[in-house]
C-alpha cells in the first residue's frame, strides 16, 4: 500500500537521528530492566508462592495475551516505522481505544462462560485490566521510537518493571494471594501510565507535530486507511501470540497447574534474551524505515546482519543453558526446578529460530509486508498444536519446546522467503557495492 502523505501531516521541523548504538543502548538498557523485572515476577511467586500459583498467573497471561495482541493491531511498530507521516497520533490513538475496550469485554464474557476456579478468574480479570493499560503504554513507546528518543522509552519502562516488581513481592508477601498481587499490578501499571507516560506523549508531540495531541478523534477515512494497513498486524501478532502459548494450554489441559507453573519457570529463561534482540530490532527500526525508502542494498545489509546476530545469539544461549542449566535453574529457583534442564536447552534452541525470525518480523513491517504473514502463521500454529498433542501426553513438558523448535523454525524459513524475495539481484548474488 503506498499513499501520498498529505501535507498537514508532514512534521513541522526536522530531527537530527541519533546514533545506532545509541539507540540500542537505551533501548537495551530499558528492555533490560523491564524484562528482569518481570523474570523477577516469576521468581517471586515460585519462591513466596507457590508451583499453583504460578501456573494460574501464566494461564491468565496465556489468555490474555492473544486477545489483547489481536486487538493491539500492532499499532506502536506501524507508528514508529511512519516515515511518511500518513497518519497522526490521534488516529492511532482512537484506533487502540476501541481494540482495547473490545478486548476488556472479549475477556470479561470468557470470564463468565468459563468453568475457571474462583481465583483464576480473579487472576485473568486483573491480567486483562493490566494488559489494558500496557497497550496504551506501548502506543506511547511507538511514537517515542518514531521520533528517535529511545530513553524516554527505556526509563518509562524501567521504572513500570521496577514498579511491578516492588508492588506483586509486597502483596504476596503480606495476603499470600495471587489475585490480589495482579491486582496490585494492574493499578500500578495505570498509574504510572496517566503519572509520566501520557505527559511524555503530550510533549513530545507539541515539539515535532503540535497540530496533532494525544486524544482521540474520529476520522472515518482516516481509521478505514489505518484498519486496512493494520488489520493482518492483529492477525499476525494473535497468531505468533497463539504459536507461543500452545503448549501451556496443552500442559494446563494433560498435566495441570503445576506442571504449567514449571513450564512457564524455564521457559522465561530464553524470553529474557529478548530483551536483546527487542532493543536491536526496535533501535534499527526507524533507520531499517528510512533505508527501505531511499537504499534498498542497504537496508538488506542492515537486515541480514540482525538476523545473522539474533540466530547466533540464541545459539550460544543454549550452548549455555547445556553447561551450566543445572545450576542456574537452582540458584534462580530451587532444586526443585534441576530436573528440568532439557527442557531450557530445548526452550533456547527454540528461541534461537524465534529471535531470528522476530528480526525478520520486523522487516517485514517496515516493508508493509503484512497479508502474506497470515497463512505462514496459521500453518505454524497448526504444526504447534499438532505436535503438543502427539507429544506433550507422552514425553511431559519438554514436548511443549520440541513443538516450539519445529514450529519456529518453519517460521524462520517462510519468514526469510517473504523477505528476501524482495531484495535486489545483485544483493542475493553478494554484491555488497
């Protein structure tokens, strides 16, 4: 799809870009802490919780996930990559009201029809509400990375993990309960949303384009153009969002809460390492955006080398976890959790096709190469889900990664097809000119 921007739209002065490895180190630095944070969640049900516990909180996030990544449209990467300037805040900004009201009555209805224990319930209610307020938050983190200011991303994010953290540890320290503690989060997760982050857009948006603000309006045209970009974005992200929880419905469904609550322990280890290629894929993204526009050769350059990164990144991960899983696996949880260094080694092989195919993911919005993603996903959703099923009643939890390795690799290679079809002949042929 290729649209004339039209010229109230274009922004109102110019930015000087800020260097790569600047980016990467903000955005890293800011994914670090956040994504620690939340590893750090995990570790403090498993430690003042329980196994049970832990597997309801990842049961809540394995519901809540795919609906709110459905209705999120994948709006912050399709702003962030607007070099054009085809559509103001505000018309991304009414587009994300209304998915995420629909998801909050999506859930609630699933809530009531299904046979969820008391708790649970509670649990996957205050997940949807957190959840809520995070979508907002990430649009904020688009327009952010749009205009290169990768620290306002990276210090907002900081300080809502370190928030998250500090409120769940205290509530389940003081009620020992796990509804109460996403409560917490879910409050704070709000607050720090309407406290920094919505100033934050405000400002940002006064300096760069002050006829646009951070309010919704309705512009029929307008959100018809944006639905009609981003409607397979919600598909895809639903899809990929599916394709990782498969195996915990599997796990929760053949060998209960617990089970899942182990699963979902070691299985945070590699969805660390993407705190990694989040920041190197989200520092390269405007740049991926503008190279795409005026030099193709480099922008592939650019994307090869990502790809090749994140691949041997997850490589020497599992090389890692065969070493030393034993006793990592003990010092960040308990001896309980030693018997399952398979499944991290199985997990991070997994994950090393995921982090390749998340860099090409990216390329592929950047590219607007959007529709031809849905079919690949839904072929490896279904190789997922068929391989959990022949798997997981047989051989346990580690069935739940060897579906992972199977699937994502499928991913990577329809992933790199769709890509690289549209390269230059010379760039597939080597020539680096």
């Amino acid at each position: 799809m290729t649209t004339s921007a039209p010229a109230v739209l274009a922004p109102t002065i110019d930015f000087a870009p800020v260097s790569l490895r600047r980016n990467f180190g903000w955005s890293f630095g800011g994914s670090a802490v956040y994504s620690l944070c939340q590893w750090g969640i995990l570790i403090t049900i498993a430690k003042v919780g329980s196994a049970g516990m832990l597997g309801r909180f990842a049961l809540a996030l394995a519901i809540t996930a795919p609906v709110f990544m459905l209705t999120n449209l994948q709006l912050s990467p399709v702003l962030a990559s607007d070099a054009l300037q085809e559509f103001q805040f505000r018309h991304y900004l009414t587009l994300r009201i209304t998915g995420t009201t629909s998801a909050l009555l999506f859930i609630s209805g699933l809530v009531l029809i299904a046979r969820f224990q008391r708790e649970t319930a509670a649990v996957v209610v205050a997940i949807a509400f957190a959840k809520a307020a995070e979508s907002f938050s990430d649009l904020i983190y688009g327009l952010w990375q749009k205009y290169e200011h990768f620290n306002k991303v990276a210090i907002a994010l900081s300080a809502r993990g370190l928030g998250s953290l500090a409120v769940m540890l205290a509530t389940l320290r003081l009620t020992h309960n796990i509804a109460l503690s996403a409560d917490a989060l879910a409050l704070w997760w709000a607050f720090w949303l309407g406290v920094y982050e919505y100033a934050g857009a405000t400002k940002i948006l006064q300096v760069y384009t002050p006829s646009d603000f951070p309010a919704p309006k309705w512009n029929g045209f307008q959100l018809k153009k944006l639905i009609s970009l981003c409607w397979p974005c919600g598909i895809i992200a639903l899809l990929l969002a599916l394709a990782v929880n498969i195996p915990r419905y599997f796990i929760q469904r053949y060998l209960g809460s617990s089970q899942l609550g182990y699963f979902a322990a070691v299985a945070y280890l590699p969805v660390v390492g993407t705190m990694v290629i989040s920041a190197l894929c989200q520092s390269a993204l405007p740049r991926l955006s503008r190279h795409f526009e005026t030099d193709r050769q480099a922008y592939f350059l650019l994307l090869r080398k990502m790809v090749v990164t994140a691949f041997v990144f997850g490589i020497a991960g599992a090389g890692v976890a065969a070493i030393f899983g034993s006793s990592i696996l003990r010092l960040i949880y308990s001896r309980d959790y030693e018997a399952y260094v398979p499944l991290l080694v199985w997990m991070m092989i997994a994950f090393a096709f995921a982090y390749a195919s998340s860099v090409l993911g990216y390329g592929m919005t950047t590219m607007r190469r959007f529709r031809e993603q849905v079919p690949l996903l839904v072929l490896v959703a279904g190789i997922i889900a068929m391989a959990c099923w022949a798997t997981i009643p047989r051989v346990g939890i580690v069935g739940g990664a060897y579906s992972l390795v199977l699937g994502f690799l499928v991913l990577t290679l329809g992933n790199a097809w769709i890509v690289y079809s549209r390269a230059p002949k010379q760039f597939c042929a080597g020539e680096t000119a």
